[in-house]
C-alpha cells in the first residue's frame, strides 16, 4: 500500500510538471512536443482543438486497443496517468504567456517535461501514446520496439514543419533533447557512483586497505594476464564520487604501478555498498 500512494504521488506530480510545461511553455511560444501530447498541440494549432481534451480521447482509444500488450500494472497505472495529465492541460490551457524568447522557453520546457516524464516512467507508468502503439506493432508484427517508437514520435515532431514552421520544428527538437536528458536524470539519478576495477599483485593488500580506512566493501577476483603471461588479481570497488581521490592515495600507497580503470555507475543498490551507507 505503501508503494502505491507514493507512486500515485510521482505520477500526480509528474503529470502537473509536464502539463504546465505544455501550457505555460510549450504551447504560447508556439512549439510543440513528441509523443500523443506533440500530436494534441499539432491539432490545436492547425484546428484550435483543445489539447487537453484531444489528449485524453486518443490516449484512451489507444490504452483500450492495446491494453493486452501491457503488463497488468502498468495499464492500471497508465489509466490514472493519462486522464490526470489530460485533466491538467484542460485547466491550465490560456494561462501561458509567450516569454520573447523562443530557445530559452524549448529548453526549460524541456526541461520540466523530462523531469515530470521521469516521474512517471520511474512507477511504470506511461503516458498511453506512441509507447502503447510500439508495443503492439511489436507484439503483432515483431517490430523493434525502440526504432518503432522513434519512428512515430519523429513523425510526429516532422509534421510540425507544416504547422508551426521550419524553425520553431528546430527548437521543438532541441526541446526533445533536454527533455531526453532531464528523464535520464530522474530515472538513473544524480549521484552517479564510480565503479573501479584494479589490477595488481597486492589486490588483496588493497581491499584490506579500503575496508579499514573507507569503511566500505571490494571484491578480489583471480585473474590471469594475457601479455605477462602471469596470475594477476583483480579488485572491483564501488564507490561515490566524491571518495575517488581518497581511494587512489590508498591505491598508489600499496602498490603504484597497479593498472586501474574507472567508469561511471548510474544506480546501484543491495549488498554491503548499501549496508554501508547506513548509520
């Protein structure tokens, strides 16, 4: 129970945040977005249809066509979704004003949309677009369901050079771009971990090393070098970002020829990396 209040909560927020972005960002400075909520504000523009009302219409034909090809909570979540984030453009249609300046309002409309997208996709929700159509072409017919879904929303996005011209089409696509990256955001989170492979003789001497100082876990695996032709031990650590520099003083302390690669972690949980961070 728990659980679903708290993503009832991320939709509903996540729904407002990207219907006032539509609305007071998006659509009175004239650009429009991917997915069904791109195709409402097209048929705004070109009928002065309301958006939100277009909206829910069409999602709710498509969630009733497809419904099959969703997990089951995933459509139970999606029939909240889409009513309340057709809800919030209906009443928040007008209120917008156009800021004067085109780029900076695509790029926070970005933004915001990415932001309150993620909080959708981050309960297993979607919006009841291009999503739920990609699943069943996919479903049906085996169709990629990445490049199927690219493909409707860049059709969509495409038919803005009739309706909102050439340039204002450019911005929508710099819009999509934030977009893009503030979901990434939400969904992977901000505070990336470091995972830190190091290869050397004194592996074990190492994680001993960062176990006492670092207070936090490393696993040792056997290895074997294909150019030395000899055994060689190799420590995997995960740890913040900001615990880096002090684990390379460590690293150069016990061993200062030991080969080390370090990548970015974007989401890690369970194991003793959690246990440590507890108080």
């Amino acid at each position: 129970m728990g659980k679903l209040l708290k993503d009832l909560i991320l939709i509903i927020t996540g729904t407002l945040m990207y219907a006032l972005a539509l609305t007071f960002l998006a659509i009175p400075n004239n650009l429009a977005d991917g997915g069904l909520p791109g195709l409402s504000i097209i048929l705004h523009y070109a009928f002065g249809w309301s958006p939100g009302i277009v909206n829910f219409i069409i999602a709710s034909i498509i969630i009733l066509i497809g419904y099959r090809v969703l997990p089951r909570r995933s459509v139970l979540l999606t029939v909240v979704t889409t009513p309340l984030i057709s809800f919030f453009i209906y009443i928040t249609e007008g209120l917008g004003e156009p800021l004067g300046d085109t780029l900076v309002s695509a790029i926070f409309a970005g933004f915001f949309i990415g932001i309150g997208a993620g909080l959708i996709f981050r309960t297993g929700s979607s919006m009841g677009g291009t999503s739920v159509i990609a699943r069943m072409f996919n479903h049906n017919l085996g169709w990629d369901l990445t490049r199927t879904n690219f493909v409707f929303d860049a059709a969509i996005v495409s038919s803005g050079l009739f309706i909102i011209g050439p340039l204002n089409t450019m911005y929508t696509i710099i819009s999509l771009f934030v977009g893009k990256k503030a979901t990434d955001l939400i969904i992977e989170g901000l505070d990336t971990r470091k995972a830190v492979s190091i290869i050397s003789a004194y592996a074990p001497e190492i994680t001993d090393e960062v176990v006492q100082q670092m207070k936090t876990s490393a696993t040792v695996f056997e290895g074997y070098g294909g150019y030395m032709k000899e055994n060689a031990d190799m420590a995997y650590i995960i740890i913040s970002k900001y615990q880096l520099l002090k684990l390379k003083r460590i690293i150069n302390s016990v061993d200062e020829k030991a080969f080390v690669v370090i990548h970015d972690v974007r989401d890690v949980f369970g194991g003793s990396f959690s246990w440590a961070k507890k108080p």
